[in-house]
C-alpha cells in the first residue's frame, strides 16, 4: 500500500488527451510507451465529429440524445446516428485499450467534457446553446453525471489491476461564469451561471464517478476555489496561463493536486523542442515562487505538455510526452 495521498505516482507525467492521427492502436502504443506512470487514453479529433471531445462526451449522455445539426451537436427527440458512430467509436478504443493494456496495474487517466464546457457548447432543439435554460443543463448535469459513472465502470472492467483518473475538460468554465459565451449571431452573449450554481453541476458530476477527479482548464481565471470545493484532487493548467499565483498557492496548500502544463504543445520559433531539464525547470521555478518545499513537488505535481497535441506533428508529440516523462523523473530525484 502506498503512502502517497494523491492518486499518481511520485514523479508520474501525463497527456492532456488528444493526438494528431487517426490510428488509435499506434495512439495507445506510443502513450503507454512514453508515460509508463500515468498513461492516459488518447482522442484523436482527426477521425471526425464523434471524436472531439464534445461528441465524444455527448455520446456518453444517458436518457438525452444527442445529434449532428450543421456540423454543431444539439439535443435530438430520440437516439440516431450520430450518437451511434460516437459510442461506438468509444468502445472500441476501450477495447483496443483493454488489449494493449491488459497487464496494467497503475493509474490510468480518461478524459469527457464537463457539464459547463457541454452546457456552452450543445444546442437545444429550438437553437441556443443549453446554457441559456437553466432546466435543461441541470437535466444535461444529471445524464452527463450517469453517463461518467458508466464510463468509469466501463474501463474499470477492462482493466481490473488498474485505478482509473478521470479528467474533465472545462476550457469554457471561466466564460460560462464571466457571461462571455457568445449567442449564435455573435451579437451578443448568454447570461452568466452563478458561481454557486456551476459548482453545484460540477460537484455532481464529480460525485458520481466513482473515482478520482482532475479538472482541466486551459483558459485564463480558472476557478481554482470552485474546483476545489466541488471535490477535484486535482487541477490541470497551462503554466503559461497563471499570471496571478496566490489562488494557486492557496489551493495547492489545501492540498490540489497540480496537473502542471510545462511542455509547449507546439514547438517554438525556433522549432526546437525544450529538453526534459528545461520542462522541469520549468515546474520548479514556479513551484519555488508558491514558496513550498521541494520534497513535496514530485508527490503533489503531475507533468504535462500545455494542452493537448492534436495539431502538432508526430516527431513534436513524441518528444514532449518524452521530455514531460523525463522531467516528472527529474523532479523526482532531485526535489
């Protein structure tokens, strides 16, 4: 039995979720080959709506089907097509998951949208996006919350000597509450949710998945409070985004997990990529300015490129997922 409080290794390093290409077998390989600690399962957005992350996500939706409406998902009148390609796509990565990785017995870490990024983004029968009807994203909370509880178990049972980590993925949860989500004429935008009220969504989903949560928000502001207190271990960020560190150093005190982004998901000016002792250092620096001791950033901190690598080349994702991979061990050895 470990002693470590949160649910990852010392010095493990992770994806963010998504990978250019369409082979979700070669996907696999090279993330379970890379990230050994922490292996995630990859989405590869190059196959077509149904694999992005909100068909991905919509697919899971229990009692509230979804369809393709102008290439924009949107609330259906009953199950079709669209939802089909999108679930079966999901399961069979679960089953080239639970092949590739049969013999696996650490973390594993799965990705869905979450219901305020979801609320933004699908469409009522009638127009709008959902987050205009404070009923119906309570009812997309609920069936998004059965349908992450399903999921879990449906990767628990693949891979019984695993743990899994599930990861939502909010971009749009700081628009969701500054009232930034634009309408569909771009004219003007939708009401903001109350703070109190998009915790409550969140709180729910977190509590029916049966297993440990990481929020991802790859936007500036991300509500590290609301995140906390809706019972996430962890937050995931793009290092390049905190600007102001007193929220984070508070909540890393009350003991967030830090998913910290630190390897560019696109290769610089000069298109080299950074080296594993440059990521890491990348990581220490800001956790010495937080001001905590050194031998608890390998426990506490999981490495990872900045966002997820969709667009970057084979060659580029490659080599971050080996530098985060190197970097999580560094800081592990040296504090």
């Amino acid at each position: 039995m470990s002693d470590q409080p949160w649910p990852w290794p010392v010095g493990a390093a992770t994806g963010v979720g998504s990978l250019p290409g369409t082979d979700i077998a070669e996907a696999q390989r090279i993330v379970l080959g890379e990230l050994p600690a922490l292996p995630h399962l990859p989405e590869l957005p190059a196959r077509g709506l149904g694999a992005e992350l909100i068909g991905r996500t919509a697919g899971l939706l229990v009692e509230l089907p979804v369809e393709l409406y102008a290439a924009r998902w949107r609330i259906a009148s009953r199950p079709g097509r669209d939802r089909r390609r999108a679930r079966d796509m999901m399961e069979r990565d679960l089953d080239q998951l639970a092949e590739q990785a049969e013999a696996y017995a650490g973390p594993i870490k799965v990705q869905v949208g979450g219901p305020l990024t979801l609320a933004a983004a699908v469409e009522l029968p009638v127009g709008g996006r959902l987050v205009r009807d404070p009923g119906a994203v309570r009812d997309l909370a609920d069936s998004l919350a059965e349908g992450v509880r399903e999921h879990v178990a449906a990767v628990a049972r693949r891979l019984p000597r695993a743990s899994v980590l599930l990861q939502l993925d909010e971009p749009s949860l700081p628009a969701v509450l500054a009232g930034r989500v634009p309408t569909e004429s771009g004219f003007g935008t939708y009401r903001p949710v109350e703070p109190g009220r998009a915790g409550a969504l969140l709180r729910e989903v977190v509590a029916a998945a049966g297993a440990p949560v990481v929020v991802h928000c790859c936007a500036p502001d991300a509500p590290l409070d609301l995140i906390r207190e809706a019972g996430a271990v962890g937050v995931a960020l793009d290092l390049d985004l905190v600007t102001d560190l007193d929220p984070l150093g508070e909540a890393i005190d009350a003991g967030l997990g830090l998913l910290a982004g630190a390897a560019p998901a696109r290769p610089g000016v000069a298109g080299r990529p950074p080296t594993s002792a440059q990521v890491a250092d990348r990581v220490r620096r800001l956790w010495d300015s937080l001001g905590f001791p050194r031998r608890q950033l390998a426990e506490q901190v999981v490495v990872t490129p900045t966002c997820g690598l969709a667009t970057a080349t084979p060659q580029h994702v490659r080599a971050m997922l080996t530098a985060c991979r190197d970097a999580g061990q560094r800081l592990s050895e040296q504090g």
